[in-house]
C-alpha cells in the first residue's frame, strides 16, 4: 500500500485542498487500482516461485522404504 501511495503522492503535493479536480481523482483512483493489481501479480508471481521451488526439492529426495 505505500508503495502506491508513494506513486500517487506527486499528483497531490502541489495542490490546495479546495483545487483537486475530478480529473485529478479519478486518475489517482485508476494508478490506485493500476498499482494494486501489479502488486496482486508480483505476489502471486512469487508465491507461484516459492512452490515450484519446493516441489522441485521434493522431487530431488529418494523415499526411503524399510
């Protein structure tokens, strides 16, 4: 979450309170959205890592039947 904020922050510093446009907001709702769908997919993208490299691990290791 603050990585988005820290994205969308620039679009605000400038700017009195009474002076944010609908433009202005309706772009931060779409980065907002934007960056919070790519942070979504680096998380999936690494979990889906961490698995593979698990079940590679696994595959590597010999049953041991007594």
């Amino acid at each position: 979450m603050m990585e988005v904020l820290n994205y969308i922050q620039p679009m605000f510093s400038n700017l009195g309170r009474s002076n944010i446009s609908k433009a202005v907001i309706t772009d931060a709702l779409r980065t907002i959205d934007e960056q919070t769908l790519a942070a979504e997919l680096a998380d999936i993208a690494q979990e889906t890592q961490v698995d593979n490299d698990s079940a590679e691990q696994d595959q590597h290791t010999m049953p041991l039947d007594f």
